[in-house]
C-alpha cells in the first residue's frame, strides 16, 4: 500500500491526498474528480485519476486539515 500523491501546481511539489491504496486499486477506479487541501501552498487543488501516482514511502509533511 501507498499513498496517492499529486503535484502542487503552484509550487511543483508532490503532495500527499491523504489517501492510501494499492496502484492497482488506483489504475483500476473509474474515472473520478475529487479535491485535496494542499500542503505546499495551502490552495484546495482539483485532481482526478490521471493526476496521481502512488508513492510507498509516508510522506514527510502530513497534509493539511480543513477547518
């Protein structure tokens, strides 16, 4: 299992969706929009599927909570 990770578009940092799976969960999942609170910058960022790749290592930064 690994985490779903995207890239900040603002700062091209990866960031963690806060979000574990297997790659083939992930590749597997019909296609979807779904958003995520970003570490890098703090912006809530839209990503989809074809956005994220799955990253085996916990991320350093945990991602940010809403509210």
């Amino acid at each position: 299992m690994g985490c779903v990770m995207i890239t900040c578009p603002i700062t091209g940092q990866a960031v963690s969706t806060g979000i574990d799976t297997e790659l083939g969960t992930l590749q597997q999942a019909d296609p979807f929009l779904s958003s995520t609170r970003c570490a890098a910058c703090g912006a809530r960022h839209q990503w989809s599927r074809s956005d994220a790749w799955i990253c085996d290592a916990t991320p350093l930064t945990p991602p940010r909570l809403s509210g």
